[in-house]
C-alpha cells in the first residue's frame, strides 16, 4: 500500500490534468454569453480560462485573518515556516473564487439571480504563498435545467487554482450554484 503522500500526490495529478485534458470538452479561451438555460446546458463540458493573475500579498492575508479572526502564526508576515515563509489561508483561496472566476465564465444574459449552494469537495492541494499569483480554470461539469420553483440552471463547476510557476494546483474545488431566469413577460 502507498505511503498517503504518495496517493496524495497521485490524487493532486489527477485533478490538475482535468485543467489541460478532457475527452469530451471544448476549451473556450474567453468570456462569452448565454441567451437561455437551454444554451448554458449544452455547453456541459466546456473548459473556461484560465483568467487573469491575482496577487495574493500580505495586507489581503492580513485583512482575511483579521475579517476571520484566524491569525495563526504561519499567515504573519516574516514567519518562519515549513514552506519557506508566511502562507495564504487555504479559506482565503476559496474565498477568492468569484473574483477569480468572473471574468472567466460566460455572462447569462437571461439571468436575473445567481445563488451559491456550496461545494460537493474541496481540496487545498498546495500552499499559496504570500506574494504569490494565482489564477483560475474552470469546466462545466453539469448543468441542469430547473423548472420549478421557477425556471433555470443548477449548475456544478470544478475550478482549479494555479499558483504561477507551480505544478501543483493551489485548490480544487466542485462548485455548485444555481442560475435563475428573470420571469417571461
């Protein structure tokens, strides 16, 4: 039996390489629009991004830490740690996936709310160290149409975060939101 880094590690392959291969997606380099449900639904297994760096410095550390109350001692500027020096809340990542994602993902011009229902899994693969940039791809892993209580999408996402010059993804996640229809006239 493997030792669990090794299986750790395996299991960190995997998931980066749905980023760069899949056999039944499309990669779509950039933004674009839906015009209905029905549009978003056939896209079920498109690959967006990646998007555009984001910084991860140490006043969006501090202010995280502060916001959260979790000011354990590897976040703190100038420490000393396992990983070379201060690293990211692993929250904080995830808390960076709708800036992250926004510019990624299609606008739905037939979207009138968008609700967060959660996460199916989360992985926080590597650390993201202070100063670092990441940076995000997303696929379309499911897109369901809802009819009631009121017409739309439930949509199920696995967003990658990479760190530049890393290997290893910072965070994998399964996103699940649901888009609604603004009501016909």
């Amino acid at each position: 039996m493997s030792a669990p880094s090794d299986r750790a590690l395996r299991r960190a392959r995997s998931l980066a390489s749905h980023v760069t291969a899949s056999s039944s997606g499309r990669d779509v380099s950039g933004p674009s629009s839906t015009d209905s449900p029905e549009s978003w639904v056939r896209r079920e297994g498109d690959r967006f991004g990646p998007g555009k760096w984001v910084v991860v410095d140490q006043a969006r550390v501090d202010a995280f830490a502060e916001c959260t109350e979790d000011h354990q001692w590897i976040h703190r500027a100038g420490a000393a740690t396992p990983f070379g020096g201060p690293i990211a809340h692993g929250f904080l990542t995830l808390s960076l996936l709708p800036s992250l994602c926004k510019d990624v993902l299609p606008r739905h011009a037939w979207v009138a709310s968008e609700v967060n229902c959660g996460f199916n899994r989360t992985r926080s693969v590597s650390p993201v160290a202070v100063g670092s940039r990441v940076r995000a791809a997303v696929e379309l892993v499911r897109a369901r149409a809802l009819e009631s209580p009121a017409r739309g999408v439930e949509t199920v996402t696995e967003v990658t975060v990479e760190i530049e010059g890393k290997a290893k993804p910072a965070l994998v996640a399964e996103w699940v939101t649901r888009q609604y229809a603004a009501e016909a006239p």
